[in-house]
C-alpha cells in the first residue's frame, strides 16, 4: 500500500474513544488557540485540514495533511486548526509518558518541536492497534508495549533527544502528577507538600526556580483540562468548569479566554453538531490538540 493510500485508510479509520492509545481530534470550522502546554511528550499526526503553527504574530508555519509532529515536554503551541475544503480537520495524538520513555536511558535533551513526513511503520502501529485491540480481552496489558514500540522507532529516527524531555526530573512534573489525580478537587499547597513529602518554602522555592508558581501552575492545568474536555466531550460548560475546580462557569469562560485567546462557546461553535462524543477521563493526564 502507498503511503498517501495508507493515510486515507487511517482517515476513515473509526476511532473508539476507548482505545487508550490514540486521542482524534476534529473540528469543521477554524480553530485558533494560543499558549497550549503539553506536559508529556506528544506525537501528532494531521490526516486532514492543516496545522497552521504561529511562532509570532507575523510568522505561521502550515503543516499539511500527512505530516507528523513530535512535540516535546514542556512546550507551549499557539496554532490553528484550518479543516479543508470539505470543512474537516482530524489530527491524532499519542501522548507517550515517562514510564514509556525509560528504555531511552540518559542522553542530551532537547526540547525544539520536530516535523517530519508521516512514517509508513509508525503509521502501521497505530493501524494495527486499532484493529487489534476491539479484540483483546485485557489491552491495557500491551497498551504499554505498543508505546514503547512507537517510541523506539521514534528513537530510530533520530528523536531520542526530544523524547529524554518527558524524563525531566522537575518538581513541577511532581506536583501536575498530584493535582492531575482530581483537578475538581480544591487543592492547597499544604496538601501538595504532603504528598511529596516536602516543606512549603522549598515548594515555592524550586518551582520558582523553574519559572513557576503553584497557583499559576494550578490554573494552567486546570484550564487545559478544560480545553481538553470541551474538543472531546459532549459536557456543558457548567459541568466542564466543575470538573476543573470552577465554581461557576463565567469565571471559568473568563479566564478561559485570557489564556486561549477564544471562550468555551466559541470553541463550542467550532466542532461539528454531528460529531461523536469521544469521551476522556475528567481527572489524570492532559492532552490537547
């Protein structure tokens, strides 16, 4: 099989939202969001529309459909999401966590975004996870190994140093795992020093250090698990602001806005009314594209 007709099977591909190792992301009208973290090193691939990347207000790089894009952990995107001309865009991403990472061993790091075209083996190990897992009784048991074998052959193709990200050893990491387990719970760094077993001035310290602050770094993941929530669920507002920790869903829709540059009704506005709800989980990782 070529690899454009390769690409055009995975794009009609029916995803199950429950997977667990591919998150699809849709959308029929543009979508601009700015200053999107991803904790965990992603590999992205577009299969239709276009990625429009904005390194400034006057540079954008396109990435087209069939282009992979390896994102390492720690960065911050501002992009658009421009569907094509028959009003679709579908992006997958595999986020690929640090316990996946542990074969890479200790080596350089880098954290610059990688964009390359779409590999023909990496493409047939998301193809045959789709296939295969409706099949497995327990998939969890290989969920693992598939992502090990995605990253080992994204270690072959040179990306070792951009995937040894996801293997920083910062305490800010410690404290996104902790407050991740239930982002709707009302967190105090008291708490957070309890779980990681350290005292508060050295909390504020280290993250400091790292250009950190904990309530910053709590309203960030908070409303990057809103993002998260609104592309891929079918929840209201109200519900998607309880399950960050928002009281009430104006507060949530503003600071929303502040940081993404666009309100929850308006990324609302953007996904298709027939588009399938691909439900996540409310509390854990985040991830969005």
């Amino acid at each position: 099989m070529s690899l454009i007709a390769q690409l055009r099977s995975l794009s009609l591909q029916p995803v199950d939202s429950t997977n667990g190792l591919i998150l699809p992301f849709r959308t029929r009208l543009p979508q601009s969001l700015r200053r999107v973290p991803f904790t965990d090193p992603c590999l992205m691939l577009i299969l239709q529309g276009e990625k429009q990347l904005h390194a400034s207000a006057h540079s954008t790089e396109p990435l087209p459909a069939g282009q992979m894009l390896l994102i390492p952990a720690g960065c911050e995107l501002t992009f658009t999401n421009q569907p094509d001309e028959h009003s679709q865009y579908l992006a997958w991403v595999i986020r690929l966590p640090a316990d996946d990472l542990l074969p890479l061993g200790r080596g350089p790091v880098n954290r610059g975004l990688q964009r390359f075209h779409s590999d023909p083996l990496l493409l047939t190990l998301m193809q045959q996870w789709l296939q295969l897992q409706p099949l497995l009784s327990d998939p969890q048991q290989l969920l693992q190994a598939r992502r090990r074998e995605i990253t080992l052959r994204l270690a072959e193709l040179g990306y070792s140093a951009e995937l040894r990200s996801g293997l920083q050893q910062q305490l800010s990491r410690r404290v996104q795992t902790v407050v991740s387990e239930d982002l709707s719970h009302d967190w105090q760094m008291t708490e957070v020093c309890q779980r990681l077993a350290v005292s508060e001035s050295t909390l504020r310290r280290k993250l400091s250090d790292e250009q950190h602050s904990f309530r910053d770094l709590l309203s960030q993941l908070r409303l990057t698990q809103g993002l998260n929530l609104l592309q891929t669920t079918r929840l209201s507002v109200q519900q998607v602001a309880d399950a960050c920790g928002y009281r009430s869903a104006s507060r949530f829709s503003e600071r929303f806005r502040e940081r993404f540059g666009t309100s929850p009704a308006e990324l609302r506005q953007s996904q298709s009314a027939e588009a399938p709800a691909w439900q996540t989980t409310v509390s854990g990782s985040i991830l969005t594209v």
